[in-house]
C-alpha cells in the first residue's frame, strides 16, 4: 500500500507541475428552497416579502468537439425569468462525476445557468489515480484537442435559451482548476474564472491575453502544489496587470472543497481532506467574484 500511495501522490504532483444540442431524453428535476424578494404592496404601500420557489432542471446534454462525443450536464432554474450568466464547470482528474453536477446545481440554485462539461469524451471516468493522471495529460499535453473540447462546450452553454451568452464564467478542480486558468491566459472569452485546489503552474502561462477576472483558491498545506510555483504564478500575473486573487486556506490540503475527498485518499493513501471552513470560504469567494462580474 505504501508503494501504492507514493506512485499516486508522484502522479499527481507531477501533473500538477508539469502542467508549464443535442439534448437526450433523460431530464432531471428537484425543488430547493424558496428564496425571497420583496415587493410593495399595492394597497398599503408597505414592503411585503414575497416567497419564490427556486425550480432547478438539470438536463443530460451529449455534444461533440471533432470526431468525440462529449456528455455533459446542464443546469438552471426553470421558475426563474429572462436571461442570465452562464457559468462553464469543469471536473477534477476523475472525469466527469456526480461532485461536479452537484457543484453545477449549487451555482443553479444561486441564479446561474451552469455547464458541467466533459474533457475527457464519452463521460469517461477514471477509477484508479494512474488511470487519472494518463487522461489529464492527455488533455494537458495537447491543448489543441483540449481548447477545442473546451470551446463546444462554451458555444452550447452560450446558445441556451437561458443564457445571455455575452456573461459567462468558468470554475474548475484540481485538473479542472489548471484547465479554466490554461484557458483565460490562452485568450477565451470569460468574464471570470476560479480555481479550486489547482496546479498553477500551466501549459500557457498569463500574458496579455488574459482578460478574465481571475480567482485561486487553494490548501496551505496542498503537498502537491509548490510554493515556487505559487510564487511563480504571482509574478506573472502581476506582470501581466491582471485582476487577481489567491487565496491559501491555513491546514487545508488537496481536494478541501470535496466531501468525497476523505473516502478516496483512504482508498489510495494520498492526501486528500475536505475541510469545511476552506470549502465554505471558498465558495463565498466565488459568489463574490461572480457578483462583481455580472
């Protein structure tokens, strides 16, 4: 088991720094919380609260980039009127999973339209870090395919009736994190991105064609991220004069934002914890980055 979990944390951490509509018939539905506004009553002139039921609908989505078919996930409140931003979500080295949809609902229910792509093609998921590591480098060491892969899914995000296709942002994890980064800095359209427990040293470096709003939140005590990479990163943002935060979250390490994170690293021996005051943090972050964007 100790070779097992020393191969593993080599793979990642050698990732991680080596990195330089056609909807199917399945619909998926469920109610939330009512959320609340107020409006002015007609007949008194007072403030009166008025209950609005949040509707979320999530839809399985199957697209293509070249030859590859992409499954995807998207995601909004049906009760909700007009248009919106649209938020781009992009999965952890695992593939696309179930932790990636119910980030996708939760930025639903906050008024967003949100995307849950697929990087690795037919809803491909890895059960094994060795088999993780081989599809984020695929990925990684061909950004051809990966901005391509990338790009359709931003086009259907954009031509959803929902979404006001001149407003949308991109998150990511782990290899997701490194990807929505990797794709500001190579000049995609976003208003803003956010990386959680991410790589940052990338494949495409930030320069002057980076315009998005930029957002890193990640572990103090991440093994897997260096500190020289950090402070290379630093650099060349501020370099670049780009609108930045990172934040390093205090004994918080790999995968703090995922409550599946505790169950995996025991299984592979790795390093990996949720811990909830880093996730909950981090997720205020993001809701302020995306209100000052949109």
């Amino acid at each position: 088991m100790q070779n097992l979990s020393l191969k593993s944390s080599q793979i990642m951490k050698s990732f991680l720094n080596a990195m330089p509509y056609t909807l199917l018939a399945s619909f998926f539905f469920y109610a939330c919380g009512p959320s609340s506004s107020q409006e002015t009553d007609q007949g008194t002139g007072e403030a009166v609260e008025v209950i609005e039921e949040v509707s979320i609908r999530g839809e399985e989505v199957s697209y293509t980039a070249d030859t590859t078919n992409l499954r995807g996930y998207i995601v909004y409140d049906q009760n909700q009127e007009g248009k919106r931003p649209g938020v781009i979500v992009v999965h952890e080295w695992w593939g696309h999973n179930q932790y990636v949809r119910e980030r996708a609902d939760m930025l639903a229910e906050l008024g967003y339209t949100a995307l849950a792509l697929d990087m690795f093609g037919d809803g491909v998921l890895a059960e094994h870090p060795d088999d993780a590591g081989k599809l984020a480098n695929m990925i990684m060491s061909n950004l051809d395919m990966g901005m391509a892969r990338f790009d359709a899914a931003m086009d259907l995000l954009k031509a959803h009736p929902t979404v006001d296709p001149e407003k949308i942002a991109a998150i990511g994890y782990c290899f997701g994190g490194s990807v929505v980064l990797t794709m500001a800095n190579s000049g995609r359209d976003l208003d803003a991105v956010a990386a959680f427990h991410s790589g940052v040293q990338l494949p495409v470096m930030p320069g002057e064609d980076l315009k998005a709003k930029v957002l890193v939140c990640n572990g103090a005590d991440d093994p897997f991220i260096s500190q020289e990479s950090v402070t290379a990163f630093k650099v060349t943002m501020d370099a670049a004069g780009a609108d930045y935060q990172y934040i390093a979250y205090p004994g918080a390490v790999h995968a703090f934002t995922s409550k599946y994170a505790d169950e995996t690293g025991e299984k592979f021996d790795m390093p990996l914890k949720y811990q909830k005051e880093a996730d909950e943090a981090s997720w205020e972050e993001l809701q302020q980055l995306l209100e000052s964007v949109f």
